[in-house]
C-alpha cells in the first residue's frame, strides 16, 4: 500500500494512526505531495487530488478519512476501529469531529489563500460559531472514557481537538472543550507522538 | 429512527436512497430542517448542525453519509452497500463522489451566501477544475457497471452527477464523464425517482 498524504492534513494524521494501531504502518510507504498544486502521483490516483488518498496494492485508490478506516477495520479487524460494544457511539463521535475539522479546514484554506479577512462574512462566521458550540457542548455531553481499544471517534477528536489548538488558537479548543483530562491517555500513545503537528 | 434532512442536500438524498434499499425508510421519521439557520431540534442532535443527522432509537445521533450508510449496512446487511466482491472499489467511488459533492457545495455556498463573484479566486478556480478533470476521468476509466445489488459508490456517484446538472448545468456533468448510460438502470429505480431533485 502507498498512503499520499501532505504534512498538515489533520485527516492524514488521523489514518496515519490508524495504520500505527493496526500494525499496517510498515506494510504502507508514504509520499508527501501538496494536494493544492496538483501533484501527478495524486491527480493520477485521485482526480479531485485531497488527501489522505490510500493506493492499494491492485492500484484501487480510496479516499476519505471515514472510508479508509472502514476498509482498515475490514483488512485487520483487531484491534477493532469500532469496538462492537460502542461502534455506534464511536461512529456517532467521528462523524461530530470530521465535520469540526471541515469548519476548521475551511476557515484555515480562506486564510491561507483569499487572506485575513476571507472570513469575515456569514459563512466563516458560521463555521466559527458551530466550532465554538460543538466544543462547548462536550462539557456536559463528554464522550466515553478512553481505554485499552482506541476507537476511531475517539481518534478524530483527539486530532480535531490537537488541530484547532494549533491552527486556531484563540478557540481555546482544550480548554473550552473541558477534554484536556479526556484525551491524556491518547497523547501519550506512539502514534500520537510521532505524528504531531509542527 | 429520525432522520433530520434538507430538501436540496445530496447527501441526505444519498442517505434516503439507503434506507429504501434497505427496506428501512418505514421504520424510520423524516424532519425537514433547514440547516443554514440552526434549527433547534437539529442543534440539539448534532452541534455543528449538518443534515443529514440520523437520530437512533437511543438518542444517538449519526453523521456524516459514509458513516451512516456504514451503520445501515451493519443493521441491515442485505442488500449490502458494500457487496463483497466489489467493496474496495465500492469504496473508492464512494470517497470521489463524496469528494465531488463537497467541492460543488463549497461552489453553492459561496455563490449562495456571497454572491455571484464569490468563486472568482484561486479556491473556487480550483474546485471547479478538480470537478471538470473529475468527470473527464470518468470516460478512460468508468465505473463497474449497474448490476442488481446496488452499492454505495454507486448511490452517490449518481446523485453526485444529478445534483451537478441540476446546480451546475455549466459543468454538463453527464456528457463530461460519459456516464449517461451507466446510470440508466439507477435513474429507473423507485428511490432514485422518488428523491429527484426539484
């Protein structure tokens, strides 16, 4: 298998542990690409050239953070992505942090490219404020402690939270989160570690 | 079950297709919401307020298309949306028609909210492209035919296309990706039918 994949997507960061836990990681090669200038290894194997895009072996190229898991889940079931006891909880948990990272990526992109003030209208001022009532809404809502099986919702927080710390700071995503306490277990894993944002 | 939905979101239209492929569009409500203004019964389900939301019998509210089709396909594996033979290619298609949808709704958005120039930038250039060379792909390299078990790449892959010719009659999404004939036997099926856009 070859992962594409580009040093500041949260996404990639997210199946790059997941590869870890599996034990595929060493089964996986990895190219750096930057997905915003159409490198011809992506656009070949992914027209519409986002990352985290997975070439199997037999040249089958999946994409989306939620469909690579799945087909990681299915490859080597244990341990599980979707522990059986908490897999809709789990699902539920993913789905809520990969919409908080689409917010997250679509404020970050307007910045990055269209300016500072890119967001300054309704949309970006929308995405913002879901942002800060998601993350609000894990104080009195939080989810199932971490144990011995990391699952996939519990991985996606964990990088959502990591991402809005170091792109967005003034969201103060920790803190206002109250997960600081929920995600220590997570951060001191290999796979966390080796995979930091910088 | 719930299903929170909007009337112009193709992802919803993706969900509804699965659940009267899989028999279960009886067992489960649908609430129209509008999601741009924060509905309130939808902010409760799911913070960051995206449709559709699938509320579970226990309250558990599940996001996001590929992860609530893949909770339809482990409640109800048959007909699955991941027929075994075919899955990782399944997969695939389902991750570049997800990747299509979200390009053209970042394109309907902006236009929307505002307004018509609001896609004059090298982010909208962008997106517009990766959907024209996208579609173009599809003619060297089309997807396995229809046949009577009906998979989720293949669900969205033709709502991907109806919804472009419907928003974005510019792109001419079925002549460009020669996929007129491929979905004939999809457009004949009662939820396909049932679900048009209008």
């Amino acid at each position: 298998m070859q992962l594409l994949l580009s040093p500041t997507s949260p996404y990639a960061r997210a199946v790059r542990i997941a590869l870890m836990l599996k034990g595929l990681d060493s089964e996986c090669t990895t190219q750096w690409v930057d997905a915003a200038s159409d490198t011809p290894e992506l656009v070949h194997a992914n027209p519409m050239s986002r990352v985290p895009t997975l070439i199997l072996d037999d040249g089958t190229a999946l994409t989306e953070t939620a469909l690579i898991m799945q087909y990681l889940d299915r490859r080597v079931p244990h341990p599980p992505l979707l522990p059986s006891a908490s897999a809709n909880t789990e699902m539920a948990l993913a789905g809520r942090a990969l919409a908080m990272l689409d917010a997250a990526l679509w404020i970050m992109n307007n910045r990055k490219y269209l300016g500072a003030d890119a967001n300054s209208n309704v949309l970006g001022e929308r995405r913002l404020n879901t942002l800060k009532r998601t993350l609000e809404a894990f104080k009195s809502d939080p989810p199932r402690p971490v144990s011995k099986v990391i699952g996939m919702g519990q991985i996606l927080l964990q990088v959502a939270i990591e991402y809005l710390e170091f792109r967005l700071p003034e969201l103060n995503a920790t803190e206002t989160s109250g997960l600081g306490d929920w995600g220590k277990p997570l951060r001191k894993l290999e796979p966390f570690h080796l995979t930091e944002p910088h």
